[in-house]
C-alpha cells in the first residue's frame, strides 16, 4: 500500500491543526477502523471519502466524543486530545454538523445558536444581548436570518447555516461536516460551498465527509479516502483527478465477491414493470424524492440497482411495496396495471420485500423466530377460528431451516440471540413461505459476516432460477455486479444509467452514481 | 450449503437466568407475598378468604384481561373505570325499564330480563370502544389521549344517564350473576375465569393474537409484513368494550345496584394488574396468564392489608410503589433486550 506514506505528510504551508495516528475500532464482528493516520492543517479542507461502510462514520464520532477509539492517539494543536462526550469535543473547539440536524425546531433561532451559553445573571436570559450576540454570529458569515424566527420554519439549507453559525459562535477551530449538501438543491449547495470558504479563510480546519466528487474538486484542499476501514491513502486535490479518487474508494479485492449464478431472464411479459414512478414521503424530512423512475424485471432475473445513500433506492423500493404512497407513475405486474395502497396489496400480488433496516423494520424482536417467520404465511392459513398451532409453525421453520441453512437452536428461540446472517435469513424465508413473483432485497447482507453472505447471495441466484423476478438494492458495488444480470444506477431519485452484468465495473457505476451530469468532464 | 462447525454454535442459545427469573416473577412474588400474610395472619389461608380474595379480584380481573390486548398494541385505556360505570346503568336501566326518576314510582313499564341487559351493556361497551378505536386509528390521537377524554366523557353521560341517584334492587336472576355461586365458587369468579382462558386461548393460538403481539412489537415491520395495522388496534380497544360491558353489568349484579360512581380509580387497578403481571407498556410482551397472576397478587395485597389492620391510605402507597416498580423492572429488562 504504498499510497498510505502520503498521508503522514502535513502540507508545509499550513500549521499542523489535527494528527490522528493509528487510530483502530473494533465492534463485535467487525473491525470498523484499523491503523488510521490523519493529517489537518489550520485553514486546510480535507475530504474524508469511502464507500458506505468503509469506516468514515466512526471516525468521524470518535474525532467528536461520541465513541472511543480502541488505541491509537489524536493530537489537537499539538496536545493530546481524548473527548470522552461530545460536549468535551467542542469545549475543545471541535464541532461536528451531522446530516440528522441536532437544532431543537420549537426555539428560535438566537437560542439555538446560544443553547447553553445564554448571557445572563443569576439564570436569567438577558435577550437583547442573546439576539445581539446571534446576529452578530449570523452576519460573519454573511447570512440574513432573523434571528427571532423558530427554526422550524427554516428552510433544511437556512437550518445547516444556523448549525455552522452556531459551530462557529463556539470558537471552533475545526469543524466536521457529515454530508452537509445531501438534502440541499443546487443553489443550496453553491451557498454552502462558498461558507466553507468563508470559514477556510478565518482559518477554521474542515473536515468535509461527502459522495459527491464533484464537490471535492472544487472546495477540497485534499482528500483522505478510507476503505473497509482501512486507509488506503491521501492525494492534493490540485494535482490528483476524479477518476483516480474512484480508483481509490472501489479498488477492493473481488476474490471474496464470486460472481453469483442463477439469473437469467426469462422472456415474455416483465414481472414487474414500473413506468415513470415518483414518489415523496412526507412524514421523513430526510427522504429523497423519487422521480421519473422507469423499469422492468423479467422473471428469473436479478436487477440490480446501485446509487449512494440518499439516492432514492430505498424510496423507491418502497413505493413499489406500498409502504409509501407513490405521486406519480404507473406499475404493472405481470403486464397488468396494478394499483398498490399498502404493503398488504403488495403481498396479495406476490411481491416481498426485505427492508434495509432489519432490526427497525423488519424484526420482531420481543418475539420467538417461529413468529417471526410465520407472520406473513399465517395470513394464507385457513383453519377454524384462524387457529395457528404452534407445531405449524414450527414446521415451517425446520421447513426453511433446511434449504436455507439457517443455524439454530430451536424455532421457540428469541430472534435476538440469532446472528445477523441467520436472522436475514428468517426474514427471507418470511416471504419464501408466501412463494412470491417479485422479490425486492434491499441492503440484503448489511451487517452480516463474509460466509453468511455467500450464503444469502447463492441463495438470492437459486431464487432467481426458480423463476422468482429479484430486485437487488445494495451499497456496496461488488455485491450488486457479483449479483445482478442487469444494473441500474440512481443519484438524487432519478435513474442516471443501465449497465449489462458483465459490462459494469465499480468504476463505472461509481461515475454514474456519483457526478452531477453538469460537471461531468468530457 | 456447508454445515456448521460443530465445535462452536455461535447461535446456540444462551442459558438465561434473567430472562427466566423476569417470567416468573410474579409467581414468585405471589407466593412469598402469601406465605408472609400466612404467617401473620394464619385466617389469610382460609378458603372463605381465599375465595373472597377471588371475588373481590373479578371484576377488576375482567378488566384486566381486555386491557391486556390494549397494552400488548404499545396502547393504553384510561377509560375503563367510566366506562364500566357506564354499562352498568344502561343495564341497570335495561332490567329496570327507567331510570332512578322514571321507576320510582313504580307505575312506569316493567323492565326486561337479565339476558337483554347483559347484551345492552355489552353492546354499549363495544360501541364505546368502537369510537375510541377509531379517534385513535383513523384521527390518529394518541391512546392515552383519547381514553384520557373517553374516561370523562363517559362519566358525565353516566351521571346524566343515571340521573344522579343509583339504581337499585334487581331480581334474582339479575343478582345471580354477582352475588350467585356456581358450586362452592361465586359466579363472578367462574366468568373471570372462563374469560381468562379464552383470551388466553385467542392471544396464543389465533392469527388475531398472533397479529396482536406483532404489531406490538414493531408496528413499523408489521405494516412491511402485510398485517392490517389500524384493524387489529381497533379490535382491541372494542375488546376492552366488551369487557367494561360485560365487567359492569357483574358489577350492577354483585352490588345489586348500579351506581354513577362506580369504577372510579379502577384504571389503576386493572393498569397495575396487567404491568405488574409482566405485560411490557412498551408492547409485543406479555400474557393473559401473567395477568391473571397480577390481578391475584394485587387482591391478596390488599386483603392481606386488610387482615393486618393497615390503614387503607398506606395501601394506595403501597400500590402506588408497587406499579413503578414494576414498570422499572420492564424498563430495565427492555434495555437488557436491546443490548442481546
């Protein structure tokens, strides 16, 4: 690795403002960072890039006290720095802006930036000197909010720049920006852009974690990328180009992704075929809007469909199921238009779907793997006074224990105590029981250890030799080429590409998942 | 598919001191409450005690059975007391042919007989239910809103229902149903018990109780898992209904008298039962069984009290204490779970 001795090197124009040295982080099953050096200068924007899962989130919560580092050392200033809360972190004027914003919406916006730091006497608010100090705070950086507004009725982009105003009221020497330009429009973003330089020019160091390449190459002074936890090296930002920082982020070893056999399409009517979908969830402020999205599924084929978090994959998977309420579009199962209220209509159409998030949306975890397993199939179930014995479902799961390996001690065990593959495992047989037409998988081996994903990627191929029509939706690009007959890219909720299985490479899905078409190089 | 390494089952199942010492807690609990009031008070073991202990329990008990469902959904009935009251005047009402002013008399029309009044509260008690499930599922109010309303609403039309004064003196057949015995056990204790085991039988061995536990345990998943989420949280509250119906009209029988008061404070009780019988407030947890033990240990409690001659003002400490120390046991045994 020899691109790993760059990172040792401070640039020499800049005071040294942040060492990290051989930082590592272990989790139960996971070693999350392993041996990360990182060098920031006062003044200097460095950006922290990765694939989702290759170590950026830990670091970033250990340089800002809310985990600790196993061994290793950070230096601040030259002194030793060890936040054991996060309110050490920035006592220490370090500052993180994460993407979920930690603004209470019901204040204004004067007492969100002095939260805690109030000038008063005797514990009373002096609130001429409270709107001063915060208008005062807003103007530096060249931003014209009221500071008597609640922060509610802010837009998601005027809320970030109350969150960096705030950061910057703190005295922060060094401020850590967790995908700051994911949920802001185009303009939004060219504001932001340029209060990073604002901030750059007070001499503020800037850690700047984002997917989006392009925005590196305009306001990054360098770039650190890491890679399933490990560093795999640093480049100046002058000097170095988009397509050697992809280069950098995917170059991972496939020996371990064996391509997956089983999918072929079978010809004639698609299983599943969506025309011009679009979709908004309101209730999440978060969600990205899904827009325009056309496509098809043959039976028997694995689609895959690559994009980074916040590309609408999720939104998308959803809308089909019915868990979200689609605004525009039409789907058509088997070549028949359908119209899909809820996840029940969904399942009485033979789709499933895995979600990405098993314990929050998939698990029932106060309850035995017999119940979880059978709580789609007992729907189908006719039985006097809809008996469902406890020996039917227990034949189910030795039913399914068998073809899909699934280790155990006995169907009456919590779903808690199973690992992640196995538990992944029990949601797939969840739908296996109800013999679906149309599988969607999103994220189907997140957290879930190499063997067992083998596991469920042959498995995921043996369904689609069945003549099962399986969407694959996944971060982590060799899972989707190793899987899929047929790949689509997503970026901001609109389909940017298709890519046939053995013309994708991660480099070209990355490009296609990656860059805002306007900004694309020749 | 390769075959798991024998030498080490990763998903092999711990053994569970905790998880199991939290199951039987209540039955612990129980058992050395009662050996301790034995032992005090040798007149606590007494089979006339013990079987007043029961009756004293049923009606409360009953309650707690519907109220098992509820908060096996993560949900909560403030209610139940009025609502009780409630069904027990429009029984009350039923059997007599008036109200307190109507009948006094006693020239008005003769009323009907025990079985149409039973139905009258019952059916008012699932009407009630109905439209407190339905603010929660459909206006999306929160439970402890709704039933925090529905338990003033259905006292004020209790009160103006029963005219202010009670209604009293009903026929044999009416009375049967609290103050009779079926063999040498008071019918109030046969309906609770019969109750019980249905519920039981209908929350461990019917999709609908399935389905109960599920939505308990993750709405969120159980949505994703194709289950009718709104449906089955409307059912249990129409099956708390049913029983305040059924629990106020045993009421009305044992006292022979419905009364506008009735049932007041009862949510506690009937709350306390079911948490202190191991059903989780978070949801998804719980059996009819656990409450039924609960309901036991807080009628043994109290009547232990009684029998030692302590204050009824320390008693209501008591329960009080008790209640928040066994939703910090829930608490904390919820933590453990999230830790596995």
């Amino acid at each position: 690795m020899t691109a790993s001795g760059l990172a040792g090197d401070t640039h020499p124009s800049r005071p040294a403002l942040l060492s990290v040295r051989g930082v590592s982080k272990r989790f139960p099953g996971v070693q999350a960072l392993s041996g990360i050096d990182l060098d920031l200068g006062t003044g200097e924007v460095l950006a922290l890039l990765g694939e989702n899962g290759a170590g950026k989130s830990t670091l970033l919560k250990i340089l800002s006290g809310a985990q600790a580092a196993d061994v290793g050392t950070i230096l601040l200033n030259g002194v030793p720095y060890v936040p054991a809360q996060p309110h050490e972190a920035q006592a220490n004027g370090v500052v993180t802006i994460y993407q979920e914003f930690t603004l209470i919406p019901t204040l204004s916006v004067a007492e969100n930036i002095m939260i805690g730091r109030e000038p008063g006497r005797a514990g009373f608010v002096h609130w001429g000197a409270t709107f001063g100090v915060a208008r005062e705070a807003l103007s530096r950086l060249g931003l014209s909010i009221n500071p008597r507004r609640l922060v509610r009725d802010l837009s998601v982009a005027d809320q970030q720049m109350v969150e960096i105003a705030r950061a910057l009221s703190m005295e922060a020497r060094l401020i850590i920006m967790d995908e700051p330009t994911a949920a802001l429009s185009v303009a939004e973003v060219e504001r932001l852009l340029a209060l990073v330089r604002i901030l750059k020019g007070r001499g503020i160091g800037i850690i700047y974690v984002t997917h989006r390449l392009d925005e590196v190459m305009t306001v990054c002074d360098r770039a650190t990328v890491l890679r399933d936890g490990r560093l795999v090296g640093s480049a100046d930002i002058a000097t170095t180009s988009i397509d050697h920082l992809i280069r950098m982020m995917v170059g991972r070893d496939l020996g371990a992704m064996a391509p997956v056999e089983g999918g072929s399409a079978r010809p004639g009517v698609p299983a599943l075929r969506v025309s011009r979908l679009c979709t908004r969830n309101t209730a999440d402020p978060h969600a990205t809007t899904v827009t325009d999205i056309t496509l098809s599924v043959q039976p028997g084929e694995i689609l895959g469909i690559a994009g980074l978090v916040g590309a609408g994959r999720t939104e998308l998977a959803r809308a089909i199921f019915g868990a979200d309420s689609i605004t525009g579009g039409q789907i058509f199962v088997e070549g028949r238009e359908v119209a899909i209220r809820s996840p029940a209509d969904a399942i009485a159409l033979g789709i499933g779907l895995v979600p990405e998030d098993r314990k929050q949306q998939a698990l029932f975890l106060s309850l035995a793997i017999r119940n979880n397993m059978a709580v789609t199939a007992m729907g189908r179930r006719r039985a006097p006074f809809d008996y469902v014995s406890d020996a039917w479902e227990r034949g189910l799961v030795r039913e399914f224990q068998k073809a899909l390996g699934i280790r155990m001690a006995s169907p009456d065990q919590a779903i808690g105590n199973l690992s992640g593959g196995n538990q992944q495992k029990v949601v797939l047989a969840r739908w296996l029981a109800l013999k679906p037409k149309i599988l969607i998988v999103d994220e189907p081996t997140r957290g879930i250890d190499v063997a067992a994903k083998a596991e469920v990627h042959g498995l995921l191929g043996r369904l689609a030799q069945d003549g099962i029509a399986v969407i694959v939706i996944s971060s982590e690009l060799p899972e989707v080429i190793a899987l899929a007959d047929r790949i689509v890219t997503l970026r901001e909720g609109r389909l940017t590409g298709e890519v046939a299985r053995r013309k994708a490479t991660e480099e070209s899905l990355m490009r296609l998942m990656t860059l805002r078409t306007a900004l694309e190089p020749a | 598919m390769t075959s798991a390494p024998i030498t080490q089952n990763p998903d092999k199942q711990p053994f569970d001191a905790f998880g199991l010492l939290a199951r039987f807690a209540p039955l612990i609990f129980l058992v050395i409450l009662m050996a301790v009031f034995a032992t005090l008070q040798p007149r606590f073991l007494s089979t006339i005690n013990l079987l007043n202990v029961l009756r004293q329990i049923s009606i409360s008990g009953l309650l707690a059975i519907g109220m098992t469902f509820v908060i096996l959904t993560a949900g909560i009935d403030l209610s139940v007391g009025s609502l009780l009251a409630f069904c027990g005047i429009v029984a009350a009402i039923v059997a007599k042919g008036g109200a307190a002013g109507n009948f006094a008399g006693g020239g008005h029309g003769a009323g009907h007989g025990w079985g149409l009044a039973l139905l009258a509260a019952v059916a008012v008690g699932i009407l009630c239910g109905l439209l407190q499930g339905a603010a929660i599922t459909k206006a999306k109010v929160p439970p402890f809103v709704v039933t925090l309303g529905g338990m003033s609403a259905f006292r004020g039309a209790t009160l103006l229902l029963a005219n202010g004064g009670p209604i009293s003196g009903f026929d044999e057949s009416f009375t049967f149903w609290g103050q009779g015995r079926i063999g040498m056990i008071p019918t109030p204790v046969v309906i609770f018990i019969a109750f019980a085991v249905l519920a039981h039988l209908i929350l461990r061995y019917t999709r609908f109780g399935r389905q109960v536990y599920a939505v308990g345990g993750n709405a969120e998943a159980a949505r994703l898992s194709g289950l009718k989420v709104p449906r089955i949280l409307l059912s249990v509250y129409v099956l708390m209904g049913f029983f305040s119906g059924l629990a106020g009209f045993v009421l009305a029988a044992r006292l022979n008298s419905a009364e506008a008061v009735a049932g007041i404070g009862y949510e506690l009780t009937v709350i306390a039962s079911v948490v202190i019988g191991g059903t989780s407030l978070f949801g998804g947890i719980g059996t009819i069984f656990g409450t039924v033990v609960g309901a036991i240990l807080i009628g043994v409690l109290l009547n232990g009290l009684v029998l030692l001659n302590v204050s009824s003002y320390i008693q209501q400490i008591v329960i009080g204490l008790i209640i928040v120390l066994a939703v910090a046991f829930d608490t904390y045994a919820k933590s453990r779970r999230r830790r596995a």
